[in-house]
C-alpha cells in the first residue's frame, strides 16, 4: 500500500526489524516526556523497560508488524494481533474473529504526514482480506483523552472503558 502524497510506504515486518521499533518507541516516550506526558509510558526509555525488548521481539516474530517507510527510512510501525494481549485480563476477548492492534507508533520527526492513519488503514485491509469484520484496539485514556479522539478520527467508536492499575484506558473497535 502506498500513499502518494506523503510518499508513505507500507511493508511487512520482521525480526529485522525489532531494533528499528525500539527506536521508535524510546523516542516516542521522549517526545511524551518532553510534553509533560510521564504517566501513558512512564519515563523509562521502552528498550530499557524490564521485558520492553522481548515483547517487540514477540511482536516482530509471532504477530503481524508492518513497518511505514518513507524514501526508504522507517517512520512508523504497527503490529496486528489475533486478539488482545493476554498479559490484559480486563480486555475481553471479542467473542468473534478479530484483529487486534497492539502497536501503533510513528516517528515524531514525521508527524503530520498521516503516518498512523496510513497504518492504520493498512490494518483495515489485512482485517477485510482475512475475512475478518471487527478491527479493535486500545489506548491510553488518559490526560485530555486526545490519543482515543486520534482513534475516533480514524474510524474507531469506544467500546470498553478499563483500569490496568492506575492506567485508564479505552478499547475501540471498527467495524470493517
């Protein structure tokens, strides 16, 4: 899938890629930071983060990751799932074939290009061409609620409010 105006690239992933996920998501808990956001992924850079390395190495080779590129430079990573973690026992299964995203991360140099909607419409295709009709996923609810707003604008209505501790969040779903 391809999209022109930004010159968005989207590609299966793989173990190759895990370093380059790493990348992204300790620089994404910087720009959190730097915004006064240390509660969704706390401080800790992800790769530093006890079991950080080894999920994104499950995500890489037991799931389904998809990695943006633009002009041949990683800018963004998503990974489907047959459902949702089982390390969340306060998310349900759907009760019906799903998929599931358990990662949406771009890189914020990119921001404003679409990189996430573009995966995210990657993630609606790979759902209907496993003859698939319901596309979920969760997110941080808290803070001023703009990361569900992010997944409302892209064609997710709320479902499920939960708490994974002191962490509120939000499972969306589309139907697809």
């Amino acid at each position: 899938m391809n999209d022109s105006t930004h010159g968005i690239r989207i590609r299966p992933g793989g173990p190759a890629d895990v370093r380059t996920i790493l990348d992204m998501l300790d620089s994404a808990v910087a720009w959190m930071n730097a915004r006064g956001n240390t509660e969704q992924w706390g401080t800790t850079p992800y790769s530093l983060v006890p079991g950080g390395v080894e999920r994104v190495q499950g995500y890489a080779t037991e799931n389904s990751p998809y990695i943006a590129e633009r002009d041949g430079v990683p800018v963004g990573a998503l990974v489907l799932d047959t459902g949702p973690s089982p390390k969340m026992p306060m998310i349900a299964p759907a009760g019906e074939p799903e998929r599931y995203v358990r990662l949406l991360v771009s890189d914020r140099r990119y921001a404003g290009l679409g990189i996430g909607a573009a995966l995210l419409a990657r993630a609606v295709e790979e759902t209907r061409l496993a003859g698939v009709e319901l596309l979920r996923v969760d997110c941080w609810a808290g803070g001023t609620g703009e990361l569900v707003a992010y997944y409302e604008r892209n064609g997710f209505t709320r479902t499920a409010p939960f708490l994974s501790g002191a962490w509120p969040g939000q499972v969306l779903e589309q139907r697809v």
